[in-house]
C-alpha cells in the first residue's frame, strides 16, 4: 500500500477521496467542510457580537457553498451550521487533551515503575542488608541484657521475680471461654511435611515445638511445622537464618516458599510493632516482599 501510495503522490483522485472520507467530507456540506478548515479565522471574527448571518449567508450562496442539499444556505442555516462545527471542533480537542493526558500518565507510570524496580534491585539490597546489621546488633545487646539478668539473678536471688506467683495468678485471672450451644465445629484440614529429595531427606527434623499454639498461627498449620523455641536461629556461620527462626514456621516443612512467607507474615503481623525484635523486623520486611512478587 505504501508503495502504491508513493506512486499516486497526495494530489491525487484517490489520496483526495481518502482525505474526505477520513474528515467525513460525503457526510457534511460544503459549508460545514469550509467552516471546519477555517475555524480559527471564523472564531476570531465571532467573538460574541452581533453577527450578520443575512450577509454571511449571500457571501456563502456567491461562494458556492451550499447546504447539504445543493442549495443556497439560508441565515438560519448557516447559524445552525456554525454551532454544529464548533461543537465537533470542540470535542475532538477535548478528545485530543484525553490522549494526551493518558498517555502522559502512562509514560509517568512507566518511569515510576522503572525507578521503583531500580530501588528494589540496589537500594532495597542495601536497606535490607543496612536492616539485617541492625537487628545482629540489638540481638547482641539482648542477648548481652539477658547474661546481666542471669547474673544478677544469682548475685542477688532476692530481687528475682517468683515465677511460681505469676503462674498461679495468671490461672486464676483465666476465665473459662462462654458456651455456645448448637455451635458447629470448625473443619480444618492440617497441612503435611513436603515430601523431601535428594540431601534434604538425610538432614535430621528439628526437635518438636514445646509451648501453646502462637498468634496469629494459621488455623491448618500443625505445631511439627514450627520450630523449637530453643532454636537458635543463625546459621552456622553466625548469620541470621530466617528459615528456622525460634517459634515461627520452618521452611522445610513447605513445599512452596510463598506458602512458607504466607504463614510467616501472619504470625509476624500478630506481633506490635513495637514488640518486634530487630531480627523479626527484619524477617518481617523479607516475608513481605516475598509475598507481593
């Protein structure tokens, strides 16, 4: 087509019958196609004063510019014509504004998603990493409070809290859980360990989790999956290990590693903000961006 194009030029028959088709030239009159064109000088003229339409229309009749039928436009008509034009003049520059608007939303939302990936890719390493040294470090410090605590303890027993005491007065203050009569049970069906391949099934299960079910533990997740609240939760080169983190999930038991986050987050969302250790903050941060992949 473009060579065929390239041969006729644009001045010829059919160029021309392909320029009136795409301005709807067979669908308006003469007088509505020469208002069209001229629109600015038309507009300019017309700013809202009295206009001759009595001359305009003896101005267009001398031009030839005639009415959809063939016929010299009366005044009226050429009011009414005038009115049409500026009506479709005026919606398709809004439409135009439209396209313009959308597609420059469009590249802003590119260039954001573009920065954001960025950030993820370098800054949200260096955050992460910048995160994960902090929390080495308030785990230090309380692991370094709790040796002060114990020695303490030992130095000077009569300052110790009597744990006795507090678990009695914490049964008492228990109160029983109100009776619902015709209540059906909830059916839950529990999750099982993946199966392991390879190494994995030569690596011994950690020792089983000793304690009440955690907050905010999904309803299908068996106590097996958690690890035990001795846990150390590093490996052993002394980095944090996040898949055996003291009382949360452990990742062997997944098949799945945003299953594993799922359930990881929703024990990790039950815990205050505040109350969140550094290390827990950041495992917080890492389950989160695993599960928004």
């Amino acid at each position: 087509m473009s060579a065929a194009m390239a041969m006729g030029g644009t001045d010829g028959a059919m160029f021309t019958a392909l320029l009136g088709c795409q301005r709807g030239t067979w669908a308006h009159s003469p007088l509505y196609q020469w208002m069209t064109n001229n629109y600015e000088a038309m507009s300019k003229a017309i700013t809202g004063k009295k206009v001759r339409w009595q001359k305009m229309s003896e101005a267009a009749e001398s031009a030839g510019l005639m009415n959809v039928n063939g016929e010299p436009p009366k005044p009226a008509t050429v009011r009414s014509t005038w009115y049409r034009v500026r009506k479709a003049v005026s919606a398709m520059h809004s439409a135009q504004e439209d396209a313009r608007n959308k597609a420059s939303a469009a590249r802003a939302m590119a260039r954001a998603a573009s920065q954001a990936h960025k950030l993820d890719d370098a800054d949200g390493r260096e955050i992460l990493n910048r995160r994960m040294a902090e929390a080495d470090a308030d785990l230090r410090e309380k692991q370094l409070q709790d040796a002060r605590d114990r020695s303490r303890s030992v130095l000077y027993p009569e300052t110790a809290p009597d744990m006795r005491t507090e678990a009695s007065s914490a049964v008492e203050n228990e109160t029983a859980p109100a009776v619902k009569i015709g209540q059906v049970a909830e059916f839950v069906v529990m999750r099982k360990q993946a199966p392991r391949y390879g190494r994995d099934r030569d690596i011994p299960l950690p020792p089983p989790y000793v304690g009440p079910r955690p907050a905010g533990m999904p309803k299908d997740l068996p106590l097996e999956a958690l690890m035990p609240l001795d846990a150390s939760g590093r490996t052993p080169e002394g980095k944090l290990d996040f898949e055996q983190m003291p009382g949360l999930p452990r990742r062997s038991f997944f098949e799945r590693e945003r299953e594993w986050a799922h359930a990881c987050l929703a024990m990790l969302e039950a815990i205050p903000p505040r109350e969140r250790s550094g290390p827990l903050k950041v495992m917080f941060c890492l389950m989160d961006m695993k599960v928004r992949r």
